[in-house]
C-alpha cells in the first residue's frame, strides 16, 4: 500500500504537474497548460486552508473524526482527472478517471491508518471539484501527442516516486501558530499537548 500511496505524494505530484504543463506548452495548448496548473494550484489551496482550518481547531471537529482531509486523495483525483481529459479526449472519461484514483488512493490511506474515512471523503469531493473545474474550463485539448505525453508521465513518476516531502510537519506546526489566535482553540488538550512548537 505504500507503494501505491507515494504516487501521490507532493514530491512526485508537482514535478509531475509541471512537466505536464511544459509539454502541453511545447505541443501548443497553452490554454490547456494554465488552466491546468491553475487548477490544481487551486485545488492544493483548497486542501491547504481545509488542513489548517481542522488542525488549527481539531477538538472542535474531533466528533466529525476530521483532523487533516487527505491531501494525497485530492492531488490524485485532480490530477487523474486532467489526464484522463488530455489522453482519452473524452469528456466522458474525465470524472470516472478522478474517481477511481480517489478510490484507489483513498483505500490505501484508509488501509495505511493514516486518514479516517471522512477525511478521504474531503479530499476526494475537493479533487473531483477540481477535476470538473479542467473539464469546464479547459476546454477540448486539440489532437495531442499522446505518446510523448504518456512517455512524461511515466519518467517524471519513475523518477521521484518514493521522494517524500515534509509539508505535513509544516502545515501542523502553522496549524498551531493558527490556533494561538483563534480563542477557541486555546486551552484544549490538544491545543496544550502540541505547545508552542
């Protein structure tokens, strides 16, 4: 399951999201390459500020079991999705893609322990959003290369799969710094056990 799980972690997701932009530029849909990366730069924010929101606060939602909505099930949905849109040309093809890769990457975080099942079910809603996002506004990409497109795919995944990188640490340590500032927050177990980092 770890395996499966590092291909969508950060240190392969945004090398991979970046070269897929270059080689739609260097194929001529430029359209295509910045509604992509504003897309999923969208999509990351939206499970940034979601992160920071629940673990600024995490007692307050601690009955809902949602302390950090899965970042890794978000990035795979989108980015499942925009491929599926560039490869297949099929508009139809767009949404069942985002959504087999939220399955599939969201079991494996299940299995992993390392969400609950309502915080997979966030990051899956944020990436299928952001999926129906390219599909609106992306338009129909024209006849691509598809083999040179799969060909980056493949490299940059091979590349850094297993690379990690420590956003986490970071968005928990900011979450703190967050919480000191919300009265609310101040003074929970959870808010006292983190100290001030």
């Amino acid at each position: 399951m770890r395996y499966l799980t590092d291909f969508a972690d950060q240190a392969v997701v945004l090398p991979l999201v970046f070269a897929t932009a270059i080689a739609l530029v260097l194929q001529g849909w430029r359209r295509g390459a910045l509604v992509w990366l504003i897309v999923v730069a969208l999509t990351f924010a939206a499970t940034l500020a979601l992160k920071l929101t629940f673990l600024s606060c995490s007692p307050l939602f601690g009955p809902m079991d949602v302390h950090s909505p899965s970042g890794h099930v978000a990035a795979a949905t989108v980015v499942a999705g925009g491929l599926a849109a560039m490869l297949s040309r099929r508009r139809a093809s767009v949404l069942p893609a985002a959504a087999v890769a939220a399955i599939v990457i969201g079991v494996s975080r299940l299995i992993l322990g390392l969400h609950s099942l309502p915080e997979v079910i966030i990051g899956a809603v944020i990436g299928l959003t952001g999926a129906a996002a390219l599909l609106y506004f992306a338009g129909a990409p024209p006849r691509l290369r598809t083999a040179e497109l799969v060909a980056v795919i493949v490299v940059v995944a091979a590349l850094f799969h297993g690379l990690h990188l420590p956003a986490e640490a970071a968005i928990r340590s900011t979450a703190f710094r967050v919480a000191q500032y919300i009265p609310a927050c101040r003074g929970t177990p959870e808010f006292e056990r983190e100290g001030p980092g």
